[in-house]
C-alpha cells in the first residue's frame, strides 16, 4: 500500500496528508522490526519446519511491536 502523492503545483489535502502520515507511521514500524530480526540474526540460524519458523517470526515480531510500545 502506497501513500499519496502531491499533484504537481499543489497541496495535498488535509485527510490525504493524514493517511499517507499513518502508512509512513505502520511502514516504519514493519521495517524496524525486521532490521531487529536480522540485527538479531534469528533468520539467519533458522533451519526449522516453515511453520514453526512462521510462528516463530510472528512471536518475535509481537515482542518486539511490545518492545516499541513501552
């Protein structure tokens, strides 16, 4: 999902400017958590059935996104 753009010689308007600031905001949530993934390096070590490894990824994300919150 993509934010909006500004037409060229214009403003966007207010609740475009305002979605666009809550996708940014998720994005860059997404983003740090998967940097925390690799700077942990659990992704890299991982050699387990894909669905642990998914609920695994998952658990870890959940921590993190707690981790963020506080």
């Amino acid at each position: 999902m993509t934010g909006y753009e500004k037409p060229r010689g214009k403003k966007l308007p207010p609740a475009k400017k305002q979605v666009k600031q809550l996708i940014a905001a998720e994005r860059a949530a997404c983003e740090h958590a998967f940097a925390h993934l690799k700077n942990w390096r659990v992704l890299t070590r991982l050699r387990l059935d894909v669905k642990w490894a998914t609920r695994l990824v998952r658990a870890l994300m959940v921590l993190n996104w707690y981790e963020i919150a506080r």
